[in-house]
C-alpha cells in the first residue's frame, strides 16, 4: 500500500510536534516559583497539569532540579498526590542515588523502611535548633530529604536557613575565630541523659567503637560502667564541593548546652559536671565559647529563618551544606519521615 504526500506530511508534523513536546516537559508539566514572597528559599515545585508522576519527571529532569538546588538551597515538591514512603524512597533514589545509612548519630530516630527513618523523636512540645546534618562528624550527607505523611495539628514545622547568608551575617571578628580555631565537640555516652554509645555507632562491640573513632579522627576515653567520652576537632566553615561557595558549617550553637531549653539545661547542669555533659562545644582549641558570642549567633539563626507549614504528600529536597534545617514545637500527630544521600568527607574539603 503507498503512502500518500498528505500522510508523510501529518507524520512530520506529528513527529515535530513530539520534538516539540519533550522540549517542553520541564516548563509545561511543572511550574518552579518561590514559595514565599519574601524568600528565594525554598523554591516551590507544583505540576501546572493534572496527573504528572513526579518520579518520571524527576528523572527526565535532573540538570534542572540540581541547578535549582544548588542556587536556591532547598525545593518543595507539593501537590504530586506522593502518600506512600516507598514512592519517596523511590524519588530520593532516582534524583540522588543509594540512600545513607544514618550513623554518628546524634538525635533520636527510627527507622521505618530499609534507610527512610523518623525525623526525630523528640517530645512534641520541644523544639529543635536549626543545624545541618552531621555537620559535626568526618562525612556527612550532601543532600537530605523531608516526607511529610501527616502535618501536625498545629505547629511542627520544619524551619530552614541559607548557611551561606549565616555565614555573611556573623560578626567578622567572631567568623574569623573560628576559621583559625575550628570547633571542639564532647560528647559522653552511658550516664543516663542522651543517646548511648550503642546506638550512635549502631553496634555493641567497643572494639567496633575504637575502630570507627580511629577512622574518623575522633578522641575516645572509657570511663567505668561502660561509658564513652569522645572528643572531636572540627571545621566551622566549609567549602561547597559544587558550588565553591563557603558556608557555616557546624554544630557549634546546636550541641552548646546554652542553646537546651531552661528546664533540660537546669536538669542537666544539676546533674552533670561540665565535662561530663551529654553533648558540649568549645572553640577549637578548647577554650570556652563566650556566652555573647553564642548568643549573637543564635539571633543570626533566628533572623535567618523560614517557615512554611507542611501539607501532606510535601517532599522538602535540601543541600545540607547550603540549608539548616530544624524543627517547631507541635500538638497532635505529626509523621514526617527523611532520606539522606550522596556522602561527602571533610577530608575532600
């Protein structure tokens, strides 16, 4: 049978038109647009049509996603109807690779399937201080993700900030402290307040212990009980391996005991003597922070923060080293689940 002129020119046309089609993927399926008027971040991802299946747009679509996280910190996906856990595993696999195990650990949190765990299980009515993930440790996440599968009530939200303009707002004298001095974190294990050595290293063996403090440039001291004090010398400022930009990098203000809410901090200074708290920081050198200083950095934080309330089926996409993230008091149930990936050393700093 042949083929008339009017049909191989339809059949060009339509092929032309599915070139055209898939050149128009990324702007006519999703639109990309602040999500507050005053803030860059984060950037707000949300289908301009129905029935976009946000994995198959993730994957056809990586350049634009990572040129946006990279410039803006942190994207929300919103309304792509995402409900199961496994669909959000699925995502962080298919924009970011395997995901982390989470180990070093310094918050409490539950693992839900295979590496999704809980965000943190903290009692509702306390609130978490913004950080970033494992800022603390010798490799740390370069990307973490958020899943909110219930909003709170009220309350509990997931506060974020631009470790690039916490870096820009620091008193100069105060930044270049600890530029030159780096931060000192001790932490002690087995007394009772705090997660035990078991599980932040994920094992029971102390020999397991010795080995990963080794590898990782952590001092260890056993005291009697089985109990573990270690000491680590840390950067405070890091340089972002894609963008070159520097960021405060740390948890210099998050592990400081000032920075505990009045009713933890007294309990603990009552019990504990400084050097036998669960979690403390000095400057690098191991002189004590000053509480001014502490307190002008807190208030940057403050000033720096960005609040949105989550929805259901919300996915928070953040650079770890471009964005802190926290957590709001809340009241009634809250599931919001994380994912992290793509590991990084400071030895590659």
């Amino acid at each position: 049978m042949e083929i008339s002129e009017s049909s191989q020119i339809s059949q060009s046309f339509l092929k032309v038109k599915r070139r055209q089609a898939i050149n128009l993927l990324p702007t006519y399926l999703v639109k990309l647009t602040p999500l507050l008027s005053n803030s860059a971040l984060p950037v707000l991802c949300e289908p301009s049509v129905e029935g976009v299946n946000l994995l198959t747009w993730a994957v056809n679509n990586q350049e634009l996603i990572n040129t946006n996280l990279l410039q803006h910190g942190g994207i929300l996906f919103r309304n792509f109807q995402i409900k199961e856990i496994a669909k959000f595993e699925k995502f962080i696999q298919a924009v970011s690779g395997d995901l982390l195990e989470y180990r070093d650990r310094s918050s409490p949190r539950s693992a839900i399937q295979g590496k999704i765990y809980t965000s943190t299980d903290y009692p509702p009515d306390q609130s978490i201080f913004l950080h970033s993930e494992n800022s603390y440790a010798a490799s740390w996440p370069l990307k973490i993700f958020f899943h909110c599968v219930t909003p709170a009530q009220q309350g509990g939200e997931t506060p974020i900030a631009d470790t690039r303009r916490l870096l820009q707002q620091i008193n100069p004298k105060i930044r270049d402290r600890f530029i030159e001095t780096g931060v000192m974190y001790v932490r002690n294990f087995g007394d009772g307040f705090g997660l035990p050595w078991q599980t932040v290293f994920q094992t029971t063996d102390p020999a397991e212990v010795e080995k990963f403090c080794r590898s990782n440039h952590i001092e260890f001291e056993w005291k009697p009980g089985n109990r573990l004090r270690t000491r680590t010398h840390r950067q405070a400022i890091a340089t972002h391996p894609k963008t070159g930009e520097t960021v405060w990098f740390n948890h210099a203000a998050f592990f400081h005991v000032t920075t505990l809410e009045a009713k933890i901090r007294t309990a603990l200074l009552a019990e504990f003597s400084e050097e036998d708290l669960p979690h403390n920081t000095y400057y690098g050198d191991g002189s004590l922070i000053e509480p001014e200083v502490l307190d002008a950095i807190r208030t940057i934080y403050q000033q720096e923060t960005v609040l949105f309330p989550w929805q259901a089926g919300d996915i928070l996409m953040l650079d770890n080293m471009l964005t802190a993230h926290g957590r709001q008091p809340f009241i009634g149930e809250r599931k919001v689940v994380v994912g992290m990936s793509e590991v990084f050393s400071s030895q590659e700093i």
